[in-house]
C-alpha cells in the first residue's frame, strides 16, 4: 500500500529510510511547539490553546503535503510570521488577536485563488530578487530584536530608544549559553540543535531562573479558547490592507522559496521545475486557512524539512511520519509550559541569523536596487513593523525606478503593490 500510495521504489528510497528521516525532519522543527506559544501568548492569546492549534495545523499541514502532494516537505507555522502577527499587528497596531486571525484567513484565501488561477508564477517573477531577499533579511532582524529582548540583552531607553539591558541577570547568561550552544551544536551538525537549546536553558531556569516543573504528560488542553474564534468581520472593518498584504506576500515567498529549494536538494525537479507545484501550494495555503481556524498565526513550509532531506527522505512518507510525531506532541503540554521566554530567546536569534544570510544575494552595484533592498530590511526592525518595512521598500524602488528612467524594468505587479502601500500612507497614516 505505501509502495503504491508514494511511490518508493520510483523514488529510490524505501520505508525505513522514509521513517528515519521524517524523524529527523522532527527534530530538527519540533522548537516551534514551544516558541509559537511563547510568541503568539505575548499578543494575549491562551498559550496552552496556541500550543494544541500549532501541534494540529502542524501535524494536519505536513499529512496533507505528504499524502496530496507526495513530497517530503514539513509545514508548521511560520517563524517571522508569527512574530509580525504578534508584536506589529496586535501588540503594535492595537488590533485584536480574533481579527489578526481574520487577517490570515483572508490571506490564505487570497493564496488559495492566485494558485488555482495560476497567477503565483506572475507575481513571483515580477518581485525583484533583491526584494525577495530584503523581506527575507528584514524578518531576521525583526526576530532578532525580539530575541534580544526577551533574554534581556537589549531594554527601552527614553535617551537613546534602545541600550544593553542588566547582562548580569540569570535571564541573560542562560539565553547567552543557549545560544553558544545551539551554534556550536549546529555548527557539528548535531540534529536537533535547536531543540537541545531550548531544553538546556529550560533545565537551567530550574536552577537558576525561579522556575518550577509542571510534569511532563498529561491529556490534550482544551483547544476551544482559539478554536473559530477569528474575526473576518473586525479584520475588514479595522482597514488592515497592509496586514493582508504583508501575510500573502511573506507567505507566497516563504512557501515558494522553500518548496523549491527542499525539492532541489532532494533532486526532484525536472528541468528546473517542481511537477506538483500546485498542489504543494494548495496544501500551504490550505493549511494557512486551517490554522487560522484553529486559532495560531500562519503555517508554511519549513526549511528545515531539507535535514530530512539529506537523511535520505523522497516522498510523502517522510512528511507523514512528521504529522504523527507532531499529534504525538499533543500529550506533552505541560513540558511546553514550562519553557520561559528567554529559553526560546536562543532560537530566535539563531534563526534571525541564518535569515540574514540572503545579503550577499543583493546586487549592491547598482543602487536603484539596493538601496530599495536597504530601506526595506532596516525598516522593519526601526520602525518595529514589517508591514511598514515592506511599504517604503516597494515605494523607494518604484520611485527610484521611475526617476532613473528604468521604469520599464519594474513590474506590473510591483507598481500596484507600490500603489496600494501609498495609498494607504496617504489616507490612513502607518
């Protein structure tokens, strides 16, 4: 039957190899149970709730990717995305985490209809890389802000905005540890780095940070909390286009780039090409509606599905034995409980780290393109707000196109999009 259903033979592979490397996969993702709650808790939502919603949407995300689409691609909500919903939509904008909710439902509706029309390939081609890439840095200097300041390396300061917080607290020398140590890990390619950074801190805040143990295993909390509490009705009343915007954007991008460079790595595209694109992008945006229902911020492909990858995973198999361990996750709430702030610190720098990597993909010679670049990804962080971030990008690079005279290099879609963000600075203010 699994021969039959993912094709193992065809793809050189078999179960067991299937099986080791779903798990894996797992391992190497499985942080998001902790820091989603962390994150998405901040903005006010049940932090026990948010923890069944990220194991479900994660667990039914991942089975759909496997057993729809055949690739051996893990889903789980997005970091970046989850810290836009958390600190620059509802903590930030004042905007209600129902309708923030909203947002992402409409969102992945938005998704789901550009990928049945065919219009993902149009608007992805029609972003400028150096667009792309700036989005992708932004967010990580965005997360590593957060990160900073939830281990209390970086504080408010009326003088200066920021300054160096108290780094002789507990809090700061463990998220310090933590984040040596998931490096280092990382660097020997100890699966599960991330992970076991997490834990590290977390055993050491028993000792050092006042915290308390709550038990490892118990039954499922209850979902209800979250569970089809978004606002679609307060999301279009509170006139959040940019809110959308920046979820379908940041979405689009995520879930394409990392879809085809986990497909790249397993050597499953065919001139250059993904054949189940589309259906690998209905189960993403599939399971952006389905985690707003459930009550969490937007689900995406995950890049660490290419350490599943490099153990040997082809097929849709791999990605179910990452949904089964993700149900299982579902009886170990109170270990995510006990896991503080600045245990989860570590991995948000560390993932803010790795995003900034993109930069040298800039081309910095030409300044109608980087400049663009700059603005954008120094304005997410400067300004706390990666809709903002995102708009004066788009805006500086129309402009910068059009007074150059290069204005038939840009897009058609890069011009509406520029036209909406003005718009909506115009008339609504940031």
């Amino acid at each position: 039957m699994l021969e039959k259903l993912f094709k193992l033979s065809e793809s050189g592979t078999n179960v067991r190899t299937e099986l080791l490397a779903g798990l894996t996969t797992f391992l190497t993702m499985v942080y998001i149970i902790f820091v989603n709650p962390s994150i998405l808790g901040d903005a006010g939502m049940p932090r026990e709730s948010v923890f069944v919603a990220t194991c479900i949407v994660a667990a039914l995300g991942t089975a759909v990717m496997g057993l729809y689409a055949n690739y051996p691609i893990a889903m789980a909500p997005g970091m970046g995305l989850n810290a836009y919903f958390a600190y620059a939509v509802v903590l930030g904008m004042g905007i209600s985490w129902q309708a923030a909710l909203g947002a992402v439902f409409i969102s992945g509706c938005l998704f789901i209809v550009v990928t049945l029309v065919g219009l993902r390939g149009a608007i992805v081609n029609g972003i400028p890389r150096s667009m792309r890439v700036a989005i992708t840095v932004g967010l990580g200097m965005f997360l590593a802000l957060i990160a900073l300041k939830n281990a209390g390396i970086v504080v408010a300061s009326e003088a200066t905005l920021v300054k160096a917080g108290d780094l002789h607290q507990p809090q700061a020398i463990m998220a310090v540890v933590g984040f040596l140590a998931i490096v280092a890990l990382d660097r020997l390619k100890v699966r599960g780095a991330i992970l076991i950074g997490i834990v590290l801190v977390t055993v050491l805040s028993f000792f050092f940070g006042g915290n308390t143990y709550k038990g490892i295993f118990s039954a499922p909390p209850s979902i209800d909390p979250t569970l089809f509490q978004l606002d679609i009705a307060g999301a279009l009343s509170a006139g959040i286009l940019n809110v959308v915007l920046v979820f379908f954007l940041v979405e689009l991008f995520d879930a394409t780039g990392t879809l085809m460079g986990v497909a790249r790595r397993a050597g499953l595209l065919v001139e250059g090409k993904m054949e189940r694109m589309n259906k690998a992008l209905l189960a993403d945006s599939g399971a952006i509606v389905a985690g707003s229902l459930l009550g969490t911020s937007s689900t995406t492909a995950y890049l660490e599905s290419a350490s599943g990858v490099q153990a040997g995973g082809r097929t849709g198999l791999t990605a179910l034995a990452v949904a089964a361990l993700f149900l299982a996750c579902l009886f170990i709430a109170p270990l995510a409980g006990v896991v503080p702030a600045y245990a989860t610190a570590p991995a948000l720098l560390f993932v803010a780290c790795l995003m900034l990597s993109d930069l040298g993909d800039v081309e910095w010679s030409d300044s109608t393109e980087s400049i663009p670049a700059a603005v954008t990804a120094l304005g997410m962080p400067f300004t706390f707000s990666i809709a903002e971030g995102i708009a004066f990008g788009f805006i500086t690079y129309a402009a910068l196109k059009l007074l150059t005279g290069r204005a038939r290099e840009v897009a058609p879609v890069v011009w509406v999009i520029a036209a909406l963000f003005t718009f909506k600075i115009v008339y609504v203010g940031t």
